[in-house]
C-alpha cells in the first residue's frame, strides 16, 4: 500500500473578497446558490493568473487518474487531498469521480459546506499533520530540485506529496524528505502522477 497526497491545492469555495465580482455573482446565479457556496474557479471567474489557487480541476484530473488506476483496482493506493486552507480530505478508495467537471464541482461544494459526505472525510489539518498521521516508511516530494525518478526504488508504505497549484514553489519547506523530480522543468501535477503510477504498478 502507498499514499498519494495532492498537497496546497487551490481547492476553495469563493473567499470573501471575490464574491462582489460581476464573473462570481453571474456564475452564482446561473449556479443558483450564494456566491460563497461554489468552487472558486480562476477560469470561470476570471480572478487573474496571478493568484495561486482557484484551479478545482486539476485535482479533477488526477482523482480521475489515481481513482482508476491499477493501484486502486488492487487495493493498494490511499488518495489525500490537502488544500490551501489546511483542510485533509481523505478520498475512500472505492469512490468513483464523476467525469463531468461540473458534477465534481457540486460534489465538493457540498463536502467543503457541510464537512460530511460518503465519499470522502475531511478535517482541518496540514501537511505535517499528514504525515505524521500517515506514519509512512518514507515521504517523497515531488519537485524539479530533486533526483530524477529513475533513481526511485517504489517501496511498499511510502507517501508521495505532489503539489495540486497551477505555479510557484510549495509555500512551505516540508523536512524530513526524499525529493524526487520527474524534468528538470515544471510539469502539470497529472503528468507527475502518470509517471509515478507507471513507476510504482511495475513494481507493487
């Protein structure tokens, strides 16, 4: 069994600040519900590329990937989701993520809203909290400082962070890790999980 954390992920309903914007109060209405209870989506809402968070999708994206791997279908993959606002959503392993984005949208809504779902369980909580939770042999972060994923021997009861944001450097240094980079460049968060899925369903 190993872990996978999508950490800093720009997974949010509308802050405070964006809900007054005319994109936010037109989607909210089309939505029909209250600017602080939908997703914020920088795309949709055209908040600027500036701000790091708002990309719901792409922790779509690789929910859809890791949720149908290989590793699930054999029980041996825990799927976490770390927000940019210290929230853990931990991802039941026979949850199936709806293909069609606006329907995980309201699905998650509905979590970061009411705190309860069958599908996931959430707390307040960060990535240290994480991984001391988790207790795993060894955590690896992926980040293009590191060594490349070549040199990477998968080993049962490891824990992969992989960041969930669109840009920029992990806010905070997470100690205590084995970086691991698949380029040398930055590369979209899926990219990374196909590489480590390939990797690790070779060797488990």
């Amino acid at each position: 069994m190993i872990n996978i954390a999508i950490i800093e992920t720009g997974l949010e309903l509308v802050p405070k600040k964006y809900r007054k914007y005319p994109s936010v109060q037109k989607y909210a209405k089309i939505r029909d519900k209250p600017a602080g209870e939908i997703l914020l989506d920088i795309g949709v809402h055209k908040i600027g590329k500036e701000y790091k968070g708002g990309r719901p999708d792409i922790v779509h994206l690789s929910l859809l990937l890791l949720q149908n791997s290989e590793l699930n279908e054999k029980n041996q993959l825990q799927v976490w989701i770390h927000t940019k606002n210290n929230e853990i959503i931990k991802v039941h392993p026979s949850t199936r993520i709806p293909k069609n984005y606006y329907r995980f949208c309201s699905l998650i809504e509905e979590l970061l809203k009411t705190k309860h779902s069958k599908f996931f369980k959430i707390r307040e909580g960060t990535v240290q909290e994480l991984i001391t939770k988790i207790e795993p042999n060894r955590t690896i972060l992926m980040q293009e400082k590191g060594e490349d994923i070549k040199t990477l021997k998968p080993k049962d009861g490891d824990l992969l962070l992989i960041g969930g944001f669109q840009k920029g450097e992990f806010e905070k240094e997470i100690p205590n890790t084995i970086k691991i980079r698949v380029s040398k460049k930055p590369v979209e968060t899926i990219r990374v999980i196909h590489e480590i899925l390939k990797l690790y369903e070779l060797s488990l």
